[in-house]
C-alpha cells in the first residue's frame, strides 16, 4: 500500500453520518485513531439534526483528535443518502467509503473495501456482511429492497448491495451531482458505472441504543427504488392493465356465449362483487403508483431542497 499514487488532497476520505449517537462516539473517535495507514486520510462526519447533544459533543472531541477531519452540520434530518451526498460534495480522497456511527461497519474493514478496489480497478466496492447483526425483520426489509434494487436498477449480478460502500472520488463526485429530493445512492451509481463488485465483511453488533432505521424508513427507501430511477413500474402497470382487459374480454364473450346458448340466469353476485372490489383495488393502486411519480416530479420542479447546511469546521492536523 505505499505505492499509492495520491492524486487529491488525500488518498482516503471517510463518510460518517451522524444522528443522535452521542453515546458511541467517543468509541468511534477512538477506533478510527487506531487506525495505522501509511497513506494521508480525512475523516468527513456529517451530523444530520441529531436529537440530541451529538453535534456539540463531536466538536469538542475533535478539536483534540489527531484526525484530519471535517465537521458538516444539516439543519434538520434529512436522511441517510442526503447526509452520505453531502459527504461527497467535501470530500477530497481518491477513494471514498462511507460507513455508520454505530460500530457496525468496524473501521478496520473500510481499509479492505479501500484495497479491494485499488487492486482491481474497480469504481465501486460493496461490503457484503458475512453475518448481517441487523434484526431479523431489518434483515428481511433490507434484502427485499435489495432484491427490488437489482431488478429495477439494471445492477451487475455480482454486486450485493449495502450501505457500507467504497467509492473511486471521481465516481462519487458524479453521483453528488444528483440534488433531486429523493436521492438513492445505489442507483445514482447504476446510472454511472458498472465497474462494481463486493467482498464479504465482518458486521459487528450495534455498539449502544437503537437503530433509527424503522419499518417507516425502510419503506420510503423502497418507494425510493421503485419510482426515483426507473420507469418499469409505470410499464409493468400498462401490462397488468392490457392483461385484465383480455380477461376481461374474454370473460364478457363468455357470458355472451352463455346466455345465447343457455338463456339469460342471474346468478354470481358473489364473485361480481370480488370481481369489482378486485379491479377496483387494482385500479387505486395503479392511480397511486402515478400519483407518486406526478407528485416527485411536482417536488423536485419546485425545488424541494434535498439537504441544508448550517455549519462546516474544519480540522487539518497537517
């Protein structure tokens, strides 16, 4: 690793979102201090309207730290991806990996995505958990996001998905580009490259609390995959549209057939009112599915801003 040809400022920059994790920061300081790389590094937190003391504590620790860092503020929670874009947007490292507050992601095996991906010449390194410690409902979300993602988003097979990533600077730059509402970093990458990999990686217990990842955003970040990068829900609709109304059709000559060969019978209103709460169902979720798309289309013309900066400190220790 002391071959490295630096291009930028630093040869790594690390991408930390920080949201109400007061308590495990010190912790995360002190583990990212041990770290031994024989190449220049920066560390990027970007706190995200914690609800808590985070931002004042994080300040006061790095003013003493040894650490090359940054300090980005946002002035409200605006989510994971936004505080990840920010990141990218100051950073300076030819290599760029994101990872959470929490421990999750060790340190340690930032430095084999960064490896990875210089000894193969790859854009993009996923670090793919050996043993998700997520819990089991989390786990089934993320996979059934992740399984969404793949078909949606026209992802290479071999590249399994996470939030803990490392990306080439110049990759990251071009997705930091996207300042639309509704940011979803794995298909802004789809969109560029296709130079993506991922490697198995350890996944350590949360080190305090709980996480602020709950059904409610697990949902949104799959509404997110299905309408921000791709349109195959909008045709999948046509189709199941076009394959009703052959049924239906076909049905409707039936009962035709039917009555001229048997006369007219009334009978049925059992599966006529399934039948019409069934295409009526249909009908209000394919409204909603465009109503979705009408209504981001209406937030991003309009300039719902994807994120807010209230403060940026720096802390060169060069």
């Amino acid at each position: 690793m002391n071959n490295i040809k630096i291009e930028k400022d630093f040869a790594l920059s690390l991408i930390i979102p920080i949201y109400s994790s007061q308590k495990s920061i010190p912790s995360l300081l002190n583990r990212l201090e041990k770290l031994k790389l024989a190449f220049d590094w920066e560390v990027i937190f970007v706190e995200d309207g914690s609800t808590d003391e985070s931002f004042k504590t994080l300040f006061n620790l790095l003013k003493k730290s040894k650490l090359n860092s940054k300090l980005i503020r946002h002035n409200r929670n605006f989510g994971e991806h936004q505080a990840v874009l920010t990141g990218y947007r100051y950073s300076n490292g030819d290599y760029i990996i994101n990872l959470d507050d929490d421990l999750q992601n060790p340190p340690e095996e930032a430095i084999k995505l960064f490896k990875w991906a210089i000894k193969n010449d790859l854009d993009v390194v996923y670090g793919e958990y050996e043993e998700d410690k997520h819990a089991e409902w989390r786990n089934f979300g993320s996979k059934f996001a992740h399984l969404t993602a793949h078909i949606f988003l026209d992802l290479p097979k071999n590249a399994g998905l996470s939030s803990f990533r490392c990306l080439k600077g110049s990759i990251a730059k071009e997705v930091a580009k996207y300042n639309g509402p509704y940011p979803y970093i794995d298909g802004l990458v789809a969109q560029i490259s296709q130079s993506i990999e991922s490697i198995k990686v350890k996944h350590d217990k949360r080190f305090l609390g709980n996480s602020g990842y709950n059904l409610r955003r697990l949902i949104r970040l799959w509404i997110n995959i299905l309408t921000s990068f791709s349109l195959m829900p909008l045709r999948l609709s046509s189709i199941i549209g076009t394959v009703f109304a052959f049924a239906g059709g076909v049905g409707i000559l039936i009962v035709i057939l039917e009555t001229l060969i048997k006369g007219v019978t009334v009978s049925g209103w059992a599966s006529v009112l399934s039948t019409v709460l069934l295409f009526g169902g249909i009908q209000c979720l394919l409204l909603g599915l465009v109503g979705e798309y009408l209504g981001r289309i209406y937030l991003t013309v309009s300039g719902k801003p994807q994120s807010n900066i209230r403060s940026v400190d720096n802390f060169k220790k060069r």
